[in-house]
C-alpha cells in the first residue's frame, strides 16, 4: 500500500507496515521538532504532515480483548470496485474497517471529498447519531472489509458497561482531534497563527498509536488466517 508521508508517498508491503510507517513517522517528527538541539529559522520550515487512521484513535483505547471481540462478531468480506458500501440518506446497517484497497466519500451530488485507504472504519458514528446518512460511501479499488452488524455492536455496548466506555472515550478522543483541525484549517484561535500547531500531536496518543499499529496488524493476521 502506499501512504503520504510529508510530501512523499511511501510504499509498504501490507497495511500493516504502512500504519507502523505512519506512527513512526509521527513520533519522529514530533521529537526533532521538539528536540533542544535542533534550530529552525525563522520562518521555521513547514513540518511533514501525516494523515491519522482512524483505527488509530479507536485500538489505541481499547484492549486487546476488545479487538479480539470485533474479529470474531464480525465478517471478513470482500467488495468489487464500484460497489456503494453506504448510500446516501440511509441508515447504516454495518460498521467497516477497512483492511484493504480504497473508498470514496461522496456528497449527495456524487463529489468526492475524501478518500479512504487500509486503517479508516467507517459507519461508526451512526451509533451515536442513528440519522440518516449526508454522504455516500463508494469502493473505489476493490476492498477487503471487516463488517460487524451495527446491531450486534448496540447489544455489546450495552451488555459490557467497559467496552462500552473505552469505545466511546475513543470517538471522542477522534472527533476532538478532527474538530480541532478543521478549526484551525478555518483560521479559528489563537493557533491558527501558527501554521505548525495543527501537526502537533499529544505524546500519550503517539504511544497510544503505536500499540494501536501492533492491535491492528494482529488483527489482519488473524482475518487473513
């Protein structure tokens, strides 16, 4: 798979290695930046910038047990290019983790306006708003998938009060990562001023991410097997 990396874009031999490649280019990045000897001019080079998977945030916080669960209530499954996984202005049935290939998010008017690679799930914030869908999801290079019924989910949730706590602490940890670069990407706050205050990321979530990485790998594995 390939993944950008600042303004490169690395290849890896599975999407495993290519989510490692992306926390340890994080940590790095972070690190130097940070590092009393290193010295930048002013105006200080703009840092690489490096696109998080969302499975990123969500394994980060749950336990192993938890991801052994998804695998095994959940189907491996694989999609045709082309395929609409969700359609627009519907109730989601499923959640997905993407393993492999690519998807499109589509506005209603069918205008891409994101694409998503091996790492990203999608579906999952219908168990927090179960409204209908503002956007389509399209498979754009054919995919391998993890799908877990969203109502197989909903009973997990609310049979297992901890799961249920590390899952939503997880989105949570997700969508104030996200609101906070759009803010900023909008030129709200004080660190909008600062263009290298979106690339600065907590230490705990790049320790998070890296056992996140190890979470997601065994999971492939155990699919694949």
């Amino acid at each position: 798979m390939e993944v950008l990396l600042g303004t490169q874009r690395c290849t890896f031999a599975s999407p495993a290695d290519g989510l490692r490649g992306v926390c340890v280019a994080s940590r790095l990045a972070s690190r130097l930046y940070h590092h009393p000897e290193m010295h930048y001019p002013d105006p200080r080079p703009q840092r690489p910038w490096v696109y998080m998977r969302k499975v990123l945030f969500i394994f980060g916080q749950m336990t192993d047990s938890d991801v052994d669960w998804l695998a095994d209530a959940g189907e491996r499954v694989h999609v045709k290019v082309g395929t609409i996984l969700i359609a627009h202005n519907s109730r989601v049935d499923h959640i997905y983790f993407l393993l492999d290939g690519q998807l499109a998010i589509r506005t209603g008017a069918g205008v891409g306006i994101a694409s998503l690679e091996s790492g990203e799930i999608v579906g999952e914030m219908s168990l927090v708003d179960p409204a209908p869908t503002t956007v389509s999801v399209e498979v754009t290079m054919d995919a391998t998938l993890l799908q877990i019924a969203d109502g197989v989910i909903r009973d997990k949730l609310r049979s297992d009060p901890m799961f249920a706590a590390r899952f939503y602490f997880a989105l949570c940890i997700f969508l104030a990562d996200r609101m906070r670069n759009t803010t900023m990407r909008l030129g709200y706050g004080e660190a909008a001023a600062d263009p290298h205050a979106k690339d600065e990321l907590n230490e705990t979530l790049l320790d998070t991410f890296h056992i996140a990485g190890a979470r997601f790998d065994r999971l492939l594995k155990r699919l694949a097997g």
